[in-house]
C-alpha cells in the first residue's frame, strides 16, 4: 500500500472564517488522536494526511471545524 505524502490540501483550500484564530502555513497546532500510541500530535498547517506509527498509520480526518480534527490509528495489517 502507498501512502500519501504532505498535507491533504493546501492552505488556502480550509474555510477558516469560523475558527477563533487563523493558521498561516507552517503554524503548529494540536490534533487529537483516536487509538494507536498517541493521545495527540502537534503538527504544521496545512496537517499531513497520513502518519506512519510502529504499528500502523494515523489517518487524518479534517471534516467539519478545525477543534473536530482527529487523527484515526488504523493498525498495520499482520
């Protein structure tokens, strides 16, 4: 399986008119993490989609307001 490199989209793509405070490109942040070693990561914006883990990738999901963000473990099939 390939796995995406760099972020989803670029920084002009997110609608951040209603987030309390814009993020330019290379700004850090906090996303949550679901599952896998991880409660959080901090990361630059635009996030990357995928995250390779021992064990398995962390998968972003940036549906919807940025504090919504989750980075999803999917573990590495045996």
């Amino acid at each position: 399986m390939k796995r995406a490199e760099g972020p989803r989209h670029s920084p002009d793509w997110y609608d951040q008119s209603g987030e309390a405070a814009v993020l330019r490109e290379g700004d850090r942040f906090f996303v949550v993490c679901e599952g896998g070693p991880s409660v959080s990561r901090v990361e630059t914006f635009p996030p990357q989609l995928e995250v390779a883990e021992q064990g398995g990738t962390y998968v972003l999901e940036d549906d919807g307001p940025r504090d919504a963000w989750r980075y999803v473990f999917i573990p590495a099939e045996s």
